[in-house]
C-alpha cells in the first residue's frame, strides 16, 4: 500500500506545484500594428483563494498601470480583464495566457469605453528570477 501511496503523493504534490503561477514576471507585448512595447506581471494568490494580477505596461506616453477589474487562473491559464487610462482615453482590456515552464504567452483585446476595438495583439512574459 505505501508503494502506491508514495509515487501518488509525488505526483499530486509536483502537479500542485506546476500549477502555482505566483511570482513576478516581465517581457513584452505587441500591437495589431506590430509595436512592440514592455510589459509586466505580478500574479499572487489572495488568503481567499482568489488570483491577484497586477499588469504594467508601456505605451508611447509612457508607464501604464491598469485597475484590474477580474484575474482568474485554471490550472495552467491565466484569464484577467482591465481598465487603463492610455493617452486620454479609458480603455477596457481582455485577456487569455497559458502557462508553460515559467512563461505566460497569450492574447489581448483592448476596447474604448463605448466597446468598440481599438486593439487587439499579442504578449508573452517569462517569470523573473
């Protein structure tokens, strides 16, 4: 019994691990018009159990820190929408990552406040070390 048991224990504990994307990570992020720019993420889980994300990112006009509106993480991916003041405009971000090895790699969809597109990319961040 204490065979089987054993190689269990093992495997439930690496895949709890696997599945902790908590940490700080940086890289980047890039427009529909192919823009590159600087962007960053601190992922933590809360007391409650529930996800904190707190994006930062860089825009022409300079640093942004969006509000997060939701942050969930499910096993290996990472859904979080924002609002961020960007050049004079409010804009409301969706956005979906799936972890792999310590990097975060997904999309963006970024809305004015009258919830037409003004932006869609993509973003890929590894976690600092």
């Amino acid at each position: 019994m204490l065979r089987t048991a054993l190689p269990l224990l093992l495997l439930f504990s690496v895949a709890a691990l696997a599945a902790d994307l908590t940490g700080d990570y940086a890289g980047t992020y890039t427009t529909g018009q192919g823009t590159e720019n600087k962007v960053h993420l601190t992922l933590k889980k809360n007391p409650d159990a529930t996800w904190g994300c707190q994006f930062t990112f860089t825009t022409e006009g300079g640093d942004v820190a969006p509000k997060t509106i939701s942050c969930a993480v499910n096993d290996n991916k990472l859904s979080a929408e924002y609002e961020a003041d960007v050049e004079g405009s409010t804009i409301h971000v969706t956005t979906d990552a799936t972890a792999s090895g310590g990097v975060l790699e997904g999309t963006y969809t970024a809305k004015d406040s009258g919830g037409e597109p003004v932006d869609q990319g993509t973003w890929k961040v590894s976690l600092k070390t």
